[in-house]
C-alpha cells in the first residue's frame, strides 16, 4: 500500500489541555483500528491511514509523564491554585513540564509507517524544525547529547538553556504528545517546577532571547513549513470540523 505522505493540519486556539488530549486520542485511536482493519483485510481493500498535526496553546497548565517525578512540581495543590494552573499525570515519556499561553505546543499524530519507522529519528525531526525555524530569526540552537528538546548554548553550555521541550508516546508506529517551544511564554511559572527533572538548566523563550514578542502565527508559519521539508511531506488545513 503507498505511503500517505499528506498531514491534515488544525489549529486549535487556546484549549484546555484534557479537551485537547481526549481529541489527539481520538485521533490516536482511530488510526490504530485502521491499521488493525488493514491488517485483516486483503491487499487491495486496505484503506490509507490519515497523518495529523495540531497546534494550540493550553491555559496554564503542569503535564507529568509516565517515568517522572512528582516531587519535581514544587508547589501544592493550594499554590497551584493561587497560580491558577491545573496538574496533570499523562502518558507520554519525559518528566515534568508547564504548558500555557503564548506557547507553540505541537501535537504531530502521525502513522510512522507513512514515513518511516524510527522513533529516534522522528524525535530529531521534530528538533531539527525547531532548530531551522530559530535560525531563521538569527538564533543558533541545537541538541545537548543525552537530553531531549532544543538547547541554546548547546556547545559550550556555559548558560544552557531549554527552547523547546519534548514528550512523546508511540504506539504500533502511530505518535501522539509531541513539543512545547516558548515563544511569548510567561517563564515565571517554570519556577514551580524541576523542567524535565533537570535542575541545573534554564528554561527561556524566544522572546527573552530577542528581546521582543513575536506573532505566533509567523512563527508556526516557518514552523510547518519546517516540518513538511523534513518529513517529505504535503501538509493541507483541514477543512472539516473533527472534532465532534
């Protein structure tokens, strides 16, 4: 069967982080029993199975994976009240992280086997977006071997410091979860947490390290256009409602 190489885009706004997580399920979900229907089906009645990416940002919000921490969040239930923040256990890798306004948060809900099959190299993918899309606006990132995301001073790392975070499940070669790139992003409330368990590392955004705001939309502009080139691939705006 030819690989789908075309992933519908949307855009969902601000939305709450349990909305947004039930719908990337259902999307999730779906492409699971296409591809366990295609697996009993005779070659010529398979059917594609579709690609996904979303963008959205979430009201503030702490998201704990399956192999963190909880001691990393460092306030109680009353501070995160106070914060106006919500806590949430979830199902991907990775540790801790805060999600809120003024963030790109990308969920890439993708069936690998449209692709290719190597989670390692989806995870730099999605990195090396993130890398272009920060060069375009004169800003030099990259990788810190051994961590996950998009570091400033990567190489010397005298002052190293978290652009973008990753947290990722992949289940029978299907991805959900994805990044979290701080662009305007208040970086106080990373202040109430251990980011990603990682304590001796600074977290900031493109703003801070310009010195200026920049519109979302220019920068998930460059973002998508990033992640087409990279993956091969023809990302078309959905033009239906999915979501009910």
């Amino acid at each position: 069967m030819l690989q789908n190489k075309e992933i519908q885009f949307e855009q969902l706004g601000l939305i709450d982080y349990k909305e947004a997580w039930e719908y990337q399920e259902k999307l999730f979900n779906e492409i699971l029993e296409l591809k366990s229907q295609n697996r009993k089906a005779p070659e010529d009645a398979q059917v594609q199975t579709p690609n996904y990416l979303l963008f959205c940002s979430h009201p503030h919000v702490y998201t704990l994976g399956k192999s963190g921490h909880e001691e990393n969040l460092l306030i109680d239930e009353e501070g995160l009240k106070a914060k106006g923040a919500t806590f949430y256990k979830i199902n991907r890798g990775g540790d801790i992280t805060y999600h809120g306004p003024g963030q790109i948060v990308g969920y890439p809900i993708l069936d690998l086997d449209n692709f290719f099959t190597d989670i390692h190299k989806y995870l730099r993918l999605l990195e090396e977006a993130v890398i272009l899309t920060l060069e375009e606006y004169g800003i030099t990132t990259g990788r810190i071997p051994g961590l996950t995301g998009v570091w400033l001073d990567h190489e010397a790392q005298v002052n190293p410091r978290k652009i973008c975070a990753m947290g990722v499940k992949c289940s029978r070669w299907v991805t959900m979860h994805g990044f979290a790139f701080n662009i305007n992003t208040d970086l106080n409330y990373f202040s109430n947490i251990v980011p990603c368990g990682i304590s001796d590392k600074k977290v900031t955004s493109l703003a801070q390290e310009l010195g200026y705001e920049v519109p979302l939309a220019e920068v998930e502009e460059k973002l998508r256009k990033h992640i087409a080139n990279l993956f091969e691939a023809t990302i078309i705006t959905a033009t239906h409602e999915k979501r009910h």
